[in-house]
C-alpha cells in the first residue's frame, strides 16, 4: 500500500503512535482532514517538517494506523481532483445560477 | 459485424475526455461510491477512481462507458448544462420559501408520553392554549410566504381539546389563502375524535397524522395514559375516521423507543395488518424529556441503524408478496439519490429547512424555526425562537439568529460534510447538532445524525446495486 | 374531396382511363360508388378520373393527389384514419443503420409547397398529424411555414413531428419553433445511446449526438414538447438500462419515452443480422429500461412490440402504435384473447417473425394488485 513506500510509523514509549508521512504526496491539510475522521478514536496533532509531515496519534486500537492512512490517502486523491476540476466546479455553479443558452 | 457494406463501423473516441468535478466514499470493505456534481452515483472501486483521477484509465475498463455517460468524464460541451440544470432543479424548492406552518393549538394531552417533551396534562386552559389573537397574528405571517402550498399542521399537546381554535384557523386561512393550495394537518392521538369533528374534517379535507409505535403491548409502554389503552383507543377511532374521511386521509406516525428496538418486525406487521401504505422508522429526536429520560428509553445510534435495515427489509417482504407498504425515509433518501427534484423534508437539505422550509407558532405566540425548536425552549432554551408572533415578519427573517444558522451549518462548508460523497443526498440538522454537540455547525465524527445517514445511504445504495428484488421494490416506491 | 397524391400507380397508370370525358350513365354509377372521381382542373374545367382499383375508395373529406402528366394519383390525407402525416422530405442528415424509410438526395421541394397548399383543406376536426420525412428541418424556413400553417387552419390538431433533432443545436431555430406557439406541438427525437460513439455509429454521423442533446437542451428551454425515442436491437440493446437511465437524470422534463420495436423494412431489412434480437429475450431488460425512466416519473411507452413476447409486467406500457395501412394480425392471433389490446405485427414482420408469437386462450390476470387489507402473515 501507498504509505509503506512514502512513510513510516512507529509505537513510543507513551503509547501513542508517530507516523511520518512523505510531504511529496501528503499535504498537511490531507493528514489534518484524516485526523478530523478519526477524532471520535483518538487526539493527535499534525505538524510539518523538512521533507515531512508528522502525525502523533493518542488513544485508539490496533486498527487506527491502517483507518487514519486509508482515510489520508483518500484526502491525497480527493486533492488531486480538486486541483483538475476546481475551475469546472466553479464553471457548472455559475450556470446553475444564471440563465444561459449552450450556443 | 453483418452491416451492409455501405455503412460505417463504430469509432473510437476521437476527443480526449475532461475530468469533471465528484466527490467519493468507501461503500464498504470492497468497494467505493462516487457522486458527481448534480448527484448521480456510481458503485466502483478505489483503483477505478484512482486511475480516472490520474487520466489513466483504459478505455477497454467495464465502467470507462459509465464514467463518461454520468457525467465524471466528457467529451461534450452540453455536460456543463446538463449538471447545471441537474442542481439548479435541486435547489428548485428554495424560492417558494415556507411551505410548512405548524400551530401549537395547546399543550394539553391526556398522555405522558416518556419522550414527549412539551405536553402538560392540565385543565389550564388559560396557560397552555393559543388564543385566537395569536392565531390571528401567525396566520398574517403564513401568508407572507409566497409559496403556492402551504401546509398548515396543527400540534400538540392533544391538538384536539381545542378543537373550537383549530376551525377558527381553517376558516380564516381559506378566506385568507383563497388563491392557494393549502393543505391542513391535525397530529392527534384521536382520543377526543367525535362526530362533529370528523363530519368537519370530512368536508374541509382534512388530514389527520396518528401517532401509532406499533403493536398494543408497545404503544402502551411507550404511550402511558389512564386505563392504559392508548393503541385500543387509536384503533377504534382510526376505523370510524376512515370510513368517513377514506383511508388515504389518514398517516400514522412512529417513535423508535428503547423498547422498540427489539421489535422491528412486529411495528412493521403492525402498520400493514392496520392497513397503512406509508411507515415512518423515526429515531427518537434527543430533545427535552426525551434527553432527561434517555438512560430509560433512548439508545445508541448503531442499534438504531441495525433496528432500521431490520425493518426495512421487513417492508420489502410485504411488498415482494404483493402489499404495498412504503418507508417514507427511505423513500425520501431515494428522491435524493436517484433524481434531482427537490424533497421538501427540512432535516434533510442544505441550506436546512428551518424557517426557510417551516415555522412554527408556539401556543404562547412565539415564533420557533422548527417543532424541535419549541421543545428545546421548554429545557429553558430559547436559542431556536426567531421572535414573537406581533413581530413583523421581515424582522423573524432577517432579525434572527435564523440566516447565521443556515448559512453556517451549510454542508458544503461543514467540515467533512464538504468532501463527503453523500452531501448532496443527505442534510443539515443544525438543531439536532446544537442540542447534542453544542453549537449548530457540529462535530460530524462524532455525530449520531452522520452516523446514522451514512449508514443507511450506504444500505440503500447497496440494496440498489445488490439485489434486485430489493431494488425492484425501492424503484416502485418512486418517484 | 379533390387535389393531390402522390401515391405511384406501380402499373405504369393504365388504370387511369377516360380522363376528361363525359361521363355516361355507366360512369355515373362508378362515380355513386366511388370509383369515379369528379374535380375541377386549374382552369375550372369539371373533369372525372376513374380510381385505380386497388385504391382505397375516397371518403368525404379525404384529400387526393392527381397529376395528370405523370399519371399518379394517391392520398394525402385520409380523414378516417387516426395516421395522417404530412411527408415533408426523403432527405436527411442521418443514415440510421435500421431506417424504415431509407434517405435520397434528391430534389423534393415540391413536396412541401403541395403540403403547405393541401393544409387550408384538411378537416378542423383532426386529431392528430403527423410530421415526417427524411429530416424535415432540412426545409428550414419552409417547416417554419407549415407549423404556422398548421396552428391557423387545424388550431383543434395535436402535431407530432419526428426529427433528428440535430438542426436545434441552433438556440435560434429552436427559438423559431417555440415562438410559432403552437397549441400541441410534440418532437419526437431519438436518442439511441447514452454514449456519444456509440449513438453516432448508429445513426452514421460523426458529431450527431452532441448536436441532438444540445438540441433537446435548446427546445426544452424554449418550452417546446418532446418525446424520445430509442429503437431496440443489437447495437442500442446492450446499453438501454443506461440509455434509459441517461434520459431520466438529464432530461426529466420530456413528455414521454418510446422504446420502438424494429421494422423490418428499409435498411433493418439490409442489416437485419446486425440489428435482430428476438424480444421474447430481451424482456429483462425492457423492464430495467422501464423502471430506470418511470422509477424517476417520466412516462414510458413500449412501441412495435405484441403483447405475446412481453413480460406481462409491461403490458401497462405497450400501446398499439403501428400505423393503420402496415399493421398486421396472423393466423395465431385469431383465437387470441387480447387480441383488442395487442398492437400486433407490422405487415413487414414476415421477413422475420419474432419467436414466441403464440394466442391467449384467456386474458391473463392482472399482476398481483396491493390490497389495502391484508390478513396473511409472512
């Protein structure tokens, strides 16, 4: 899967979980986003580093590495559509709300 | 292929395709749904959705056809317009403005209810009736909106131990409202129903909304009332309304209590063997009494969810076997989902329907933007009141908290809601999420009313796409 | 009853006797009996043509085309019959690989100056008239004449013309035919798949698609009716759920949909390999079709297709829509209890019967009605 290639975790001390994520593919808002979804499993925080991004989860199973990847991935590919389509969205809005011909 | 020599052979594509704007979720463990910009979806993959994003899928993929006629992909200038069209009929309800106005005619009830959260069994009938001179005032402000159907829904308390006030504002509202089409509800447990209501009713096409919860042994638990025989009472005088106003005249509305939950199909056997063809699987609303004796009756919302498909699935048997029942929950999710018309239901839109949808005129003349809102106000809570009756109704608009609330708990500005496939079929409740989470924007990853649409948009787009039996019946509900 | 057709005697005319002459005693009891035609020349001159005789006899009120140099004579227009259209042209912009009535290059402007002088004659109390070619806005200006024509003289007469739909990419020419306001004026357009490539092999022109949607977009703005219509055979088949579905979800707004069984004349007959699939096997997917559009409230009907090889499901949808002169009921059908409410088979059907055309010996029940009351438990 995507984030063994273009990031690592680990287990600290403490119990919580450090992930370090490629800044190359995760944007921060991505790796924000995700953390918003799985804020009813844990806290964390999100910062940025050089060529990262750095995530630091508390609380939570053994599942909530895999869910908050999954989830920021999605983020990563939702962003990418957003870039392509962004002018379009904005394009079919401004006909929804005006009175125009196709010619 | 066998053509006549003098024909052509199909194409290839000769125009690169464009990418237009969707938005997608993960169906389940296997699968992903992606809703395009005027919100028709379509069930795939990750991989599928990863490829069209990056440009990259084949041409020869079993979906490449379906992506370009569903407009994720186009090769056409028309895609644009026909999107636009798409939401603009969305949206199309929003001009008419208030279509739904409720009247709290008294909050006398000979029930109490564990979840009702309003009603008071009095004989005070000076503290918990509506004047006319309050019903006079609201009745100038449901004329203001210029929507061409009004609904007038008479509440409660037990809307018919007023019954004298509730003629008054049938009489009025058609003089006043003599070139539109109103509609007039009574929410009644029907205990009081007489003659000379029903002969009333009958010539003023009336409709009546009962509350039932299910079969005998649960309406009575869940609807305590002296002699404790509240269903028996219900089911006598729904027979006696029936067979002089006609069947259709006549809906049934239920609350899903603690209890019930563990009686999905027996609430079900019930409407049908009743003779209903609409059923309602309401959650109970997290509101007043409801919120004080939530450790007695209430329930989290996965039971919720599991309760719902339950009984779903226990309405569509009946129609496989040749009954016509419909959910009108799902038959609501399903507009949404499969066509763009405008549904009216005003917790399940954005911007919400909360005075824009619906007013509600409380007994004491205060004006609340939804029926929540007033029950709300009896924990001692007046956030959701929008003014008083004699206020003018420019200021209950525009002098509110009314538009800061539906401006801010848009879903296309509520975090998550904003990327989510769904947010086009699902809605805004931001009473619910003041109520429950504090402010009306809410925290939707640890909301109930997420939780709960989200799993049953993802059971109904799986019924739709698994199982053909299923969804044979769903599409016979509609339009 | 007088003037024009142009119906072709196929003997080269020699039917067509004694015209000009006197008519006898003889001539006076074929003229009683309809078999003799009495009308005024352009010079007002009383002249009498005996009918071929395999020409219906003319009723009171029908309208005849007679062209004496070229020795023709045929209907215009038949007021009995509930199928009168108006044939406006043989050419078309479209080569459709199943056409009934296959397009000729061909110099027929006549046809429309005859329809447009015919129109002040045609009885008030018409119901419907058809309008067709070829692709009649081909004609431009000239249609715009007739539709006009059509409101002033026939303001009782519902209008249904069959068009590609391609010229109103124009958001000007739909504007034409929406400003004509006409009382009940419907188009009807096909759309035969949901995907460009695919609607243009069918129809055999690059870029028609995009021409036809923009074209139902620009009449849908201007408040102009329109039905869609989507023939059924190998080449829509495989995709008319999603056709179906397509059509639903853009174009709410349209009257109705048919889903038009093939006719096997013209080219269906040339390419009739590439196009036949025997109803009584594609039935499942008539009913997605069907639910896709009625499950979203646009009104389906199903076209050319006997009651015999449909599911009994659509029997609610299927209409008798074959036109008087080409409909057809066979030997099976004698004894068939729903035979009334069967449309039957074109009279070109016996190029290739559809399987499983097979009589009632009593009407099926009804499907499984929801009774308000019911006792049984599940």
């Amino acid at each position: 899967m995507v984030w063994m290639e273009t990031g690592s975790w680990q287990e600290m001390a403490d119990g919580s979980v450090f992930i370090r994520l490629d800044a190359k593919i995760y944007s921060e808002t991505a790796a924000l986003k995700a953390l918003h979804e799985v804020s009813a499993l844990c806290t964390g925080t999100v910062s940025r580093a050089s060529n990262s991004v750095e995530v630091r989860l508390t609380g939570g199973d053994s599942t909530l590495v895999e869910n908050f990847l999954r989830r920021a991935n999605d983020y990563v590919l939702r962003e990418k559509l957003d870039k392509q389509t962004a002018a379009l969205r904005d394009l079919i809005l401004a006909h929804t709300f005006s009175k125009t011909d196709l010619s | 292929m066998n053509l006549n020599r003098t024909f052509l052979q199909p194409e290839k594509n000769s125009q690169p395709a464009t990418l237009l704007p969707f938005r997608f979720v993960p169906l389940d463990e296997l699968r992903y749904v992606a809703v395009n910009a005027g919100g028709e979806h379509i069930v795939t993959d990750r991989n599928a959705i990863e490829s069209l994003i990056d440009g990259k899928l084949p041409v020869e993929h079993p979906q490449a056809d379906d992506f370009e006629a569903r407009h994720f992909l186009s090769r056409e200038k028309t895609t644009i317009a026909m999107l636009a069209s798409q939401i603009r009929t969305r949206l199309s309800g929003l001009p008419d403005f208030t279509g739904l106005h409720m009247f709290v005619v008294t909050l006398r009830c000979d029930h109490s209810c564990q979840y009702c959260q309003v009603s008071r069994v009095s004989e005070d009938r000076a503290a918990f009736d509506m004047t006319p001179e309050t019903a006079d005032a609201a009745l100038a402000h449901v004329f203001k909106s210029p929507s061409p159907h009004i609904k007038i829904e008479f509440q409660g308390g037990e809307t018919l131990l007023n019954f004298e006030l509730i003629k008054y504002i049938i009489e009025k509202a058609m003089i006043l409202g003599a070139n539109r089409d109103i509609q007039f509800v009574i929410a009644t447990n029907l205990g009081f129903i007489d003659e000379e209501i029903i002969n009333y009713c009958r010539d003023k096409q009336v409709f009546f909304s009962v509350s039932l919860d299910g079969p005998a042994f649960l309406h009575d638990a869940n609807r305590p009332r002296p002699g404790n025989d509240s269903h028996a009472r219900v089911k006598n005088a729904l027979h006696r309304v029936r067979n002089s106003l006609g069947v259709e005249r006549v809906s049934a509305l239920m609350t899903t209590t603690k209890l019930s939950l563990s009686y999905p199909k027996e609430i079900v056997d019930e409407y049908v063997s009743l003779g209903f063809d609409t059923i309602f699987l309401r959650p109970l609303s997290d509101y007043g009494f409801a919120s004080r004796s939530r450790g007695k009756i209430g329930y989290q919302s996965n039971a919720f969810v599991d309760f719902f498909k339950v009984a779903l699935d226990r309405v569509i048997k009946w129609n496989l076997k040749g009954t016509r029942i419909v959910e009108a929950y799902t038959h609501l999710l399903l507009r949404r989902i499969l066509t763009s018309y405008p549904t009216g239901y005003v917790d399940l839109q954005s911007p919400s329907g909360m005075g824009i949808g619906a007013l509600l005129y409380n007994y004491n003349g205060k004006v609340y933007t939804a029926d929540e809102g007033r029950m709300l106000a009896e924990m001692g809570d007046d956030t959701f009141c929008i003014g008083h009756v004699n206020d003018d109704y420019g200021n209950l608009i525009h002098g509110s908290n009314l538009v800061p609330m539906l401006r801010e708990s848009m879903v296309e500005a509520v975090p998550m809601c904003s990327d989510c496939a769904f947010n086009l079929y699902c809605g805004t409740d931001p009473l619910y999420h003041y109520r429950s989470q504090g402010d009306w924007v809410g925290h939707r990853p640890t909301s109930d009313f997420c939780f709960r649409n989200m799993e049953i948009i993802k059971h109904l787009i799986c019924l739709l796409e698994d199982d053909r039996e299923s969804r044979e019946v769903l599409m016979s509900w509609m339009p | 009853m007088i003037l024009h057709s142009r119906i072709e005697v196929q003997d080269g005319g020699k039917h067509i006797r004694r015209v000009g002459q006197r008519v006898d005693d003889c001539q006076t009891a074929l003229l009683a009996a309809g078999r003799i035609l009495q009308f005024n020349d352009e010079e007002g001159i009383v002249r009498y043509i005996a009918l071929p005789e395999n020409l219906h006899p003319p009723q009171e009120g029908d309208i005849l085309r007679i062209d004496l140099s070229a020795g023709t004579i045929g209907f215009l227009y038949r007021k009995a019959s509930p199928h009168n259209a108006l044939f406006i042209t043989e050419r078309c912009n479209s080569r459709c690989i199943m056409c009934s009535q296959p397009p000729r290059s061909i110099d027929d402007d006549y046809l429309i100056e005859e329809i447009l002088e015919m129109l002040p004659l045609v009885s008030a109390e018409t119901v419907e008239m058809g309008i067709t070619g070829g692709e009649p806005t081909l004609l431009g200006e000239k249609l715009i004449q007739v539709i006009q024509s059509l409101k002033n003289n026939l303001p009782q007469t519902a209008v249904h013309m069959l068009t590609n739909g391609r010229a109103f990419k124009s958001q000007q020419w739909a504007k034409r035919i929406g400003d004509i306001q006409h009382q009940d004026l419907m188009l009807g357009i096909p759309v035969y798949s949901d995907i460009a490539r695919l609607h243009d092999f069918i129809v055999q022109s690059q870029g028609a698609f995009d021409e036809t949607i923009r074209g139902i977009l620009n009449l849908a703005s201007h408040d102009v009716p329109i039905e869609i219509r989507v023939v059924t055979h190998k080449q829509s088949l495989p995709r008319l759920r999603e056709t179906a579905l397509y059509i639903a979800r853009n174009f709410p707004f349209v009257r109705q949909v048919a889903l038009m069984g093939l006719e096997l004349v013209g080219f269906a007959r040339s390419n009739i390999d590439a196009l036949w699939e025997e109803p009584c096997e594609y039935g499942d997917t008539l009913i997605e079709a069907v639910s896709e559009l009625s499950c979203r409230g646009v009104k389906v009907l199903i076209f050319n297709h006997p009651l015999c090889v449909l599911p009994q499901k659509l029997w609610p949808y299927a209409v008798k829509s074959i036109s008087d002169w080409k409909n057809v009921y066979i030997k099976e059908c004698e004894l068939c209890a729903v035979r009334e409410r069967c449309g039957g088979l074109f009279a070109s059907s016996e190029v290739r019967r559809p399987k499983g055309i097979k009589p009632f010996s009593e009407a099926p029940a009804s499907p499984p009605q929801c009774p308000a009351f019911v006792t049984a438990s599940l």
